[in-house]
C-alpha cells in the first residue's frame, strides 16, 4: 500500500529526531549527520509508492545505517585517522566528563560494533530488529554489541586508573 503525502509528514515528524541522534553518535559531524537523515528521506520519498507506513522506522533506519556506513568509508579514505592514546587525555578530575569520555571511546570503535550499540543502547532496538536494519545475523549483532561494551569498559576502566 503506498504512502500518503500526511503519512510521509507524520515520519518526518515522528522518527527525524531519532535518526540524527543516531547518525550523530556514530558519524560524530554535524553535517554529516544531518545529510545522511536528509538523504533518507529522500529515498524515502522517492520509494514513497512502495513504502507501508507501519514498517517506515525500520525502513528508515536501515537507510541511514547504510548511509553511514557509505560515509564512514568515504572519510576515512580522505584522513587518516589514528586511535587516540590514552597519553592524549586529560587526566584530572576536574576535566574528566564521563558523557565527552563515552563519545570519544564511541567513535574509537568499529564502525558496525558503533552502530549496532547505538541502535541497542540509544535506539532501544532488539537484536533481531538491529539485524534486519544491518543485514547481520542475532549472533552477529549480539557479538558486535558483545565487543563494542566489553572495548568501551576497557577504555573507560583505562582512563579511570589514570585520573
């Protein structure tokens, strides 16, 4: 059944926060972020004929994961990143921010191990629904999410033996 143009408004109204949330917390660039949730959108209008309103939000979030995933790929090919050494943090208390800690150990993970915490942990998604947005197996996600928790301890427990 195809959407409606007030079916449409009423995705864009509901699931647009979340989407940016998510491409945010994975992409960590503003711009970046917000492309990947307008580029959805746009794919979502385009497909509007074919879409089903009640399977919109996993529509949506798989388009913006591949997006991500897409743009992930795309910046590192342009920079160099290197995993930040514990040396390089600020060691105090006083400019300890546990939030600004946990974003950073973020964006130090994988790129699948990231987005499937996100869409787990921020999203409230299961590991069959994070599955069917990434194209993962249950097992594979509940891996992903495995490593990436068990990589986020280690870095926090690191930091918090340093301050």
């Amino acid at each position: 059944m195809a959407m409606t143009i007030e079916e449409y408004n009423n995705s864009v109204d509901k699931f647009a926060d979340g989407l940016y949330r998510f491409a945010l917390k994975s992409l960590g660039n503003i711009e970046e972020a917000e492309d990947a949730v307008q580029d959805a959108f746009e794919k979502l209008w385009i497909k509007r004929e074919e879409a089903s309103f009640e399977k919109v939000k996993s529509y949506m979030y798989t388009i913006v994961y591949h997006s991500i995933i897409d743009r992930s790929r795309k910046i590192k090919r342009f920079h160099d990143f290197q995993e930040l050494p514990f040396d390089d943090v600020q060691h105090t208390t006083d400019n300890f921010d546990l939030k600004r800690q946990l974003e950073r150990a973020l964006q130090l993970l994988p790129t699948y191990q990231r987005n499937v915490v996100l869409l787990r942990d921020y999203e409230g998604y299961t590991y069959q629904e994070i599955g069917e947005i990434t194209n993962l197996t249950t097992q594979q996600v509940k891996v992903y999410i495995f490593r990436a928790r068990k990589s986020l301890r280690t870095y926090l427990n690191c930091l918090e033996q340093h301050i």
